[in-house]
C-alpha cells in the first residue's frame, strides 16, 4: 500500500513538473527579456510542486488507511457470513429440517437441499412459487392450513407453525411440522417469511402406535399392571400402572398400588414356589408364566394367571415390565369339578366293565350247565302236563337268557376293544357272503334286489364287522317288510370326497322318526311287534361302524320305507 502511494506522489510530481517546464518554455517563446521572471517561476512552480506532492501522498496514506479498515472489517464481515451459511447447513443436516423462504411480494420462493434429501425431488423439479408448495400439501389438510397462514400473514396470530401432510416425489406422504417467521419492512408490512419444515412421520406413527395401545390397555378385559425395574427395595418391581379390568379384579385403585411391590397380594394360600420362579426371571430379565392364588382388597381369595414380560427401549436397555393378568377361579373351579367328574366316570366304566365281564363271563358257565340239563330233560318222557308246561317255559327263558347274553358279549366285545384288526376288503366279496347266509331267507320272501356296488376297496376295514352291518341291514329289510307290497331292497356304494358312501334303501313298514329319531340306535329299542325283534341289530351296526371310524345315519317315512346311509374314509 505504502509502495502504491509513493507511486503516485512521484508520477504526480513528474507530470506537473513537465506541465511547468513546457509551460516555461512558451511562455520565454513570447515573452522578451524573461530570463529573471523565467527563474522565479521555476523555484514557485518547484515549490507548489513538492508541496502539493506531500498534500497528495498524505491524502493517499490516509485514504489507504481508510480502505485498509474498511476492507478489514468487509472480510470480517464475510467470514461470519460464511460462517453463519455453514453453521446454517450444518443444522439443517443435523436436524433433517427443510428450510424455506418466501418473498412474498413477488411470490418467489427459495429451498434448501432438504427438499430433495427428506422429500425426493430432484433439483429441477421444486417450484419456485408458493403455488408448488400448496399443491403438494394433502388436500384434507390445504383449508385448515391456508386459513391459519392468511391470519398470521394478516398479523392477527403473533406466530405461525402447523402439521399437515405434504407429498413425496414418489406420490406418498409425509406428516410435517412447519414453523415460520415473518420479516417486515419499516412501516410493519409482511415482505418475506422464512419457515422450517421438520419430517414428523415417524413420529406420528408411533403416536398413533401409542394411542392403539393404550386403547387396548384401557378397554382389554385382562388386568394389565406395568412396574419399574428396580429391585433394590423389593425383588418385585413397584407399580407404576394398572388399568380399570385391575381394579375390577383386585379391589384396588390405581393411586392405593402405584408405588407399591405386587408382593401386596401374596397371602397364606399363595404356592411360593410360583413366587420363586417369578422372582428368578425377574433377576434375569426373561419373561415368566405364573399361576397362584391371590388376595383382594376385601381379603378374598383368586386365582390368578398372569404373565410378567420385561420391556426394553430403544437402545436395548430394560425400562420397564409389563404384566397381563387374568382372574381364573371360576376355570379352576369347573377343572376341579371335571377331574372329579372324570374320577366318577373312571370308576363307573371299571364298574360296568366289571358288570360285563361278569355278565358275559361268570354268567356263562352256569347257563352253559343249565341248558345242558334242559336238553337232558327234553329226551325224558314227562307225564304231568303241568310239569311239562313248567319246563317248557323254563326252557324257552333259558334259550333267551342265553340269547342275550351272546348279544351283550357282541357288544363289550366292540366296546372294549379299540384295536380291531383291520385290512383291505372288497365291498361286492361281502355282500356275496352275507348273500349266502341269508339265501334261505331271501328265497323264501323273494325280494326285489337292486346291487349297485363298485369295484371298490376299502382300506382299515374290519372285514367281520362289515359283514355283520350288511347281515344286520338286509335281515332287517326282510324282517320289517310291508305286508301290501313286495319287498324291494336298493344296495349301492359311491366315492365322494375321498369318503365311501354306502346306501341301504328299502320300501318296508318304516319307522317313525318324530317320535324316535334319539333311540333308533338304542339298546334294546323296539319299533315294531315283530316277535322276532330283540332292539340290538341297529345298536350292533352303529356300534361297528363307529369302531371302524364311521357314521351312520337314517332316514324314513312309516308305511314308505327306510334309508340307512353309512361313511367311511375311503384311506
């Protein structure tokens, strides 16, 4: 700086130097006798000169010092500038705001990187306008927004910030909060407004999370308790939170619990090895399942199933537990009342299996012994007719004791053997046999048969089983057949569904269903005066069908006939 100016002193006095030299030398051109005035000029105009030169340099030094200051302080005031931008940045990216600003007198409209980093838009696609930034806010969300930013640009608000939603490049939303400044000039009129928009989403969401939450502790049936993880002065947590379903459980409010251990409703009744358990995961911070009794408020006892499960926080550390209860008496209650009831009906079976085996076992030796001496009085010549009489009706109810007993046999034998010897059989090979053993019947009545069977096999089928339904069904068709008519029998099988389907239909006396549908299928249940019926041949069937895992049902019309319709797994 110093350099320029003596620079400019020594340019400036040579230049006036020459001026004054050449003006010198016209001025002795036209002028006579001039050597003296000639002289005293130079020493004036030399000593202007210099004087003018110092001026000039000192004017120069002083200017220099002037700029230099000025220059001084306009770097300064750029590098707080270019400090405050970065600062300005730095921000921005460590808050994730969006910043905007809008003159509003020319409707310009100015954002930062966040547009394109929180929202995704690409650098050519943000609006300069205000317009662009209206259109994307969530049209459920333009009215209530426009009308609170016009009553604070009209300055009837004193400040200005709203949540709205506002749209990604990629056509979804975002929710955000938006804050903005005003700048007026000096009569106090709005030119500019400066805003910041923060990406509020995760946010709301986890309100709305939150909100769904306690809907659901608030309104759930279940207790729900939540305790603190300090087990300095209890080994269980303090309450920090019931809701209403603990009160209706317990007797306590919220504000006789909070602050206080669970240990508040162990009593004498309570299993403490329950208590043990919880107590271990409680150190171990590992959810537990325990059921125990408990107290009320009043002192009454319950049983209590509930579940303590340790909550962690973002960073993974252990906040808080929660607990969901459940008061289980009444469940207890009826298991209590089942197990005795399973008890009862454990001993009933062992008694009627006792019954039976007496029945059909203890019963049949004597019988045996009994028949062989009727056979032997058969062949003795009796004279008394009285005595004769006696003994024929002696024998006739030996011969049906003994009848039924070989029934009740049939039956325990189904009953109380679950493990049937089963194997593959073929349906038209069944019928074929029962054909046989009832040919003498069949000939003699002459019915109608319609066979109608498949070629079929079936696996898991006790085959002596389904011979004896077929013989059952068939004599029970000849049997209850109508005295109007002649007997016609239909027989068929059909695959449906993976099941076998097999129907046995007949136009016989039928049977009134209305009035015995519940015991068609009932030990010795009669329908018909038929001298012959004993009421064990249908209870036989659905005894064997269900052994073999089927169902049988029936349907009938009296005086039109019967359907009888059986379902196996066709395995």
């Amino acid at each position: 700086m110093k350099n320029n100016s003596n620079k400019i002193t020594l340019i400036y006095v040579l230049i006036l130097m020459f001026v004054a030299f050449i003006g010198h030398q016209f001025f002795l051109d036209y002028t006579k006798n001039s050597e003296n005035i000639s002289s005293y000029l130079y020493i004036r105009d030399f000593i202007f000169i210099f004087i003018s030169g110092i001026i000039l340099k000192f004017i120069l030094l002083h200017n220099e010092k002037n700029n230099k200051s000025v220059f001084e302080k306009l770097q300064i005031t750029n590098n707080e500038i270019l400090e405050s931008n970065e600062r300005y940045d730095i921000v921005a990216k460590a808050t994730s705001d969006t910043i905007w600003d809008w003159k509003i007198e020319d409707d310009s409209f100015l954002w930062n990187k966040g547009i394109q980093g929180v929202f995704g838009y690409k650098k050519e696609e943000v609006g300069k306008t205000s317009k662009w930034w209206f259109e994307r806010i969530h049209p459920e969300d333009s009215l209530k927004m426009s009308v609170k930013l016009y009553s604070f640009l009209e300055q009837k608000t004193e400040k200005w910030q709203d949540e709205y939603r506002f749209q990604c490049a990629d056509g979804s939303y975002k929710y955000v909060f938006d804050r903005g400044f005003l700048v007026k000039d000096k009569d106090g009129k709005p030119i500019r407004m400066i805003g910041a928009i923060q990406d509020v989403t995760k946010q709301k969401e986890e309100e709305q999370r939150l909100r769904l939450l306690e809907t659901v502790i608030t309104q759930t049936k279940d207790a729900v308790m939540i305790t603190d993880i300090d087990t300095t002065q209890n080994v269980i947590p303090n309450i920090i939170f019931v809701n209403s379903a603990f009160t209706d459980m317990t007797g306590y409010t919220a504000e006789e619990v909070i602050g206080k251990s669970p240990i508040m409703f162990i009593g004498a009744k309570s299993d403490m090895l329950e208590f043990d358990k919880l107590k271990t995961a409680i150190q171990e911070y590992r959810e537990c399942f325990v059921e125990t009794i408990n107290y009320k408020k009043n002192g009454e006892e319950f049983w209590n199933n509930f579940s303590m499960i340790p909550v962690t926080d973002k960073d993974g550390e252990h906040s808080h537990w929660i607990s969901i209860q459940r008061d289980v008496t009444e469940e207890k209650n009826k298991e209590k009342e089942r197990e005795q009831l399973i008890r009862e009906l454990t001993q009933n079976n062992k008694d009627l299996k006792q019954f039976s085996y007496i029945t059909s076992h203890n019963l049949r030796a004597p019988l045996s012994n009994l028949t062989g001496l009727l056979n032997l009085v058969e062949d003795m010549d009796i004279e008394d007719p009285e005595l004769k009489e006696i003994i024929t009706g002696f024998t006739k109810s030996t011969h049906l004791l003994n009848e039924t007993i070989n029934d009740l046999v049939k039956v325990v034998i189904i009953k109380d053997n679950p493990s049937i010897h089963k194997e593959k059989v073929l349906i038209k090979e069944i019928f074929e046999n029962v054909f046989n053993q009832l040919s003498f019947l069949i000939g003699l009545h002459k019915p109608i048969l319609k066979i109608d069977l498949e070629e079929v096999s079936i696996l898991n089928i006790n085959k002596s089983y389904l011979e004896s339904i077929f013989l059952n069904l068939l004599t029970n068709a000849i049997k209850y057949r109508s005295e109007n008519r002649q007997l016609k029998v239909n027989i068929s099988s059909k695959v449906e569904d993976d099941n076998l389907v097999l129907t046995f239909k007949d136009n016989g006396v039928g049977i009134d269903l209305v009035r015995n549908r519940d015991k068609i299928f009932g030990l010795y249940q009669r329908f018909h005066n038929h001298p012959d019926s004993k009421g064990l041949g249908l209870y036989l069937v659905k005894s064997q069908v269900e052994a073999m895992g089927g169902t049988i049902n029936v349907e009938s019309t009296v005086g039109k006939g019967t359907t009888f319709t059986i379902i196996f797994k066709n395995n």
